[in-house]
C-alpha cells in the first residue's frame, strides 16, 4: 500500500478537502457510489489498495442514538454500524483487493474496529468504549490510539494494546486545577483537534 497518514484518512471521512487532496496525490480513488457522509470508499488500482474511513460523530442522530448505543454495548445493532459493514463487504466483493485498510475517528473508530476481519488492516482514534471492553490487537493488525485527555476513549486508557498519543495544550485530567469551563475546554479539544497527530508520523501501512 502506499504510504498513507492516519491524519489524511481521517480528515478525508470528514470530508476535508486537503484530506482527500492527499490521497488522491497518493494514487487513490474515491467510489463516490459506494461511499456516504458516514464512511468513504478509496481504491489505489497500482497497488490493488482498499481503504475505507468511517466518520465519526457528525450529526444529532449520532448523538442521541448511535453514541448512546455504543455506551450500552449495542453499537452492532445500529444502522450506522450495519451500514458501515456492508459497505466493507460490498467495496471488498467489487475490488478484490490485495490489501485492505479500514480507519476512523471516535464513534468511526468503535465501529471500524467491529466490521475489519483478522486480516484487515485498522488504525483507529478515540474509540469511545464500554466497561470491560478490550483492545484487542488481532494479530497485530489492529491499532489504537488516543489522545491525553480525551474523555470520550478514557475507559480505554488501560487497555492492553492502547497507544496514548501525548497532547500537551489540550490535556483535561493534567488541567484539573483549572476552571471548569477550561477543563471542559481542553477535553473537547483533546477529542476534535485533529492536528494532535498531525506531527504523529502514524501510517496505515
């Protein structure tokens, strides 16, 4: 696969146009018919390349439902989950790839994690997770990580095969101290500044 950022996978499931700009400049393709506002569908036909980026939160249905199933342990039954499923197959059914490559962002990571079999590649960010949820490696395959002081993948701090991504400026627990507002302020940043990982060097392959 040619060499590809977390950072420009992610920027690209929200529809970022320097996110897109990036891989295209690196020889993938995007099936606008396979792809949505929730997950988007690359193929880099030199390399025979598949990858799809699940968004994250992006709308009040999210919110309310999916991000509220997902703290119960009923992420799979949700439609954005089953959706997101599909479209790996259908994209896998249609490329048949040599290599295939699954990201995604909060609410995008949990579900990502989900729907990649053993021998996908996935690298993920922010995963938010329920009590006694693993990180599981699968093989080494899979990557997590997150960023200090992000509240929403805090359950997952611990987990065996987590990377925590230092965030100095956006740090919530280090920042107790402050007001709340600022905390608060700080967490929110820790979990959406995007630009914590820029620097971060971290490749999907």
């Amino acid at each position: 696969m040619s060499k590809i950022g977390l950072y420009d996978t992610i920027n690209s499931s929200y529809g970022i146009k320097k996110g897109n700009a990036n891989l295209e400049k690196k020889g993938y393709i995007k099936d606008n018919k396979l792809s949505n506002h929730n997950q988007q569908v690359w193929y880099n036909p030199r390399g025979k390349d598949l990858l799809v980026n699940v968004a994250g939160s992006h709308n009040l249905y999210d919110f309310a439902v999916n991000d509220v199933a997902l703290a119960f342990g009923g992420l799979k039954s949700t439609n954005r989950y089953k959706q997101a499923d599909k479209t790996l197959k259908e994209a896998k059914s249609k490329y048949q790839p040599k290599s295939t490559s699954v990201t995604g962002h909060s609410l995008g990571a949990s579900i990502g994690a989900g729907i990649t079999s053993k021998s996908d590649k996935f690298v993920g960010l922010d995963a938010g997770y329920t009590i006694g949820q693993k990180t599981r490696s699968n093989g080494g395959n899979h990557e997590q990580y997150r960023t200090s002081g992000d509240v929403v993948s805090l359950l997952g701090s611990n987990a065996k095969h987590m990377k925590t991504i230092k965030a100095p400026k956006n740090t919530f627990l280090e920042n107790v101290g402050n007001t709340l507002t600022g905390g608060l302020y700080n967490a929110y940043k820790a979990h959406t500044d995007l630009s914590n990982i820029r620097d971060k060097q971290i490749r999907i392959r």
